[in-house]
C-alpha cells in the first residue's frame, strides 16, 4: 500500500500524477477529481474566450462605422 501524495488516502493503484505538478504519484479519485476542475476550467475559458470575442467585433464594428 502506498499513500497519495495529495490527500493522504492509501491505495494499491496510483495514478502517475499532472504534468504542471512536480513528480507525485496520486489516487484514482483525487486523479478524476483534477481532471473534472479541469475540464470545468476549460469550459469556462472556451465561454471567456467567446464573450471577449463578441465584444471585440462590437467595438471593432463601432469603431470601423463611417462618420457622418
């Protein structure tokens, strides 16, 4: 039995752990959790991305409209 790195749980199976972590070795379920926040992470930047764009072809609009 091994303990994981991030919440202490002893388990037999372990995960390799994140790339934009140093080394560690990780439980399954502290595994899945991570990649859920990142998944809801992504999504949020996918929705962050589309609003910024919207807003940039407003202003881009407005500011491209002849004068006059």
């Amino acid at each position: 039995m091994k303990i994981c790195d991030i919440c202490g749980k002893t388990t037999d199976r372990f995960e390799s752990g994140l790339a934009e972590l140093p080394r560690s070795e990780v439980c399954g379920d502290c595994f899945h959790d991570m990649l859920r926040r990142f998944a809801a992470a992504e999504k949020q930047l996918a929705e962050m991305k589309h609003k910024l764009r919207l807003e940039a072809i407003t202003a881009w609009q407005t500011e491209r409209k002849p004068v006059g």
